[in-house]
C-alpha cells in the first residue's frame, strides 16, 4: 500500500491497520479510532485506483469475482462483488 496512505497516523495505528484482513475490519478500525479517511484513503479502502489497476478481493487477492449490483447515491457509486473463491463480499466506490 502507498505510503501515503498511512500519513497523519501513528506508529500504533499503522500496525492496527496491517492486521486488518478485510475492509470491514479497516473501516471498523478507523471509527474506534478517531480517523476520518481522505478520499485517497477511501478509495484505496474499498478496492479504488489507489491500490492497483485491476479490481480483486480484498481477503484473498483473486480476479474471480461476481458482479453482485450497483448502487448509485447523489455522489457515489458503489459496486458490490463477491469472490468465487473465498466468498468474501465487497464494494467499490466510484464517483458517479
């Protein structure tokens, strides 16, 4: 993960942050700690430009997944996917 990802925490929380397996264990972590995310953070968070070029799971890194929906707010768009190998579901956000 970039760098830059990590600027304004500490030490303590980027470890926190390394020991996450999943988005939702990440963004569970930010709200106990006080972090609002920038919209790089974000975008990296949820499967975004940030992190790589190609879309793959957040738990086990496979291209093997099932378009689930979309779903598109006043800002947003957010795609739901679901691993055919882990099962894992997530999401990625896009502007509209």
């Amino acid at each position: 993960m970039d760098a830059k990802l990590f600027e304004g925490l500490t030490e303590e929380q980027i470890a926190k942050v390394k020991d996450c397996k999943n988005t939702e264990e990440l963004l569970k972590l930010a709200k106990e700690e006080g972090v609002e995310l920038s919209e790089e953070q974000l975008e990296a968070v949820s499967g975004g430009g940030a992190c790589s070029d190609t879309l793959k799971c957040v738990t086990c890194g496979s291209t093997n997944l099932k378009l689930e929906y979309t779903r598109v707010g006043p800002v947003f768009k957010d795609t739901y996917y679901t691993c055919n190998d882990c099962h894992q579901q997530f999401y990625r956000r896009g502007k509209k």
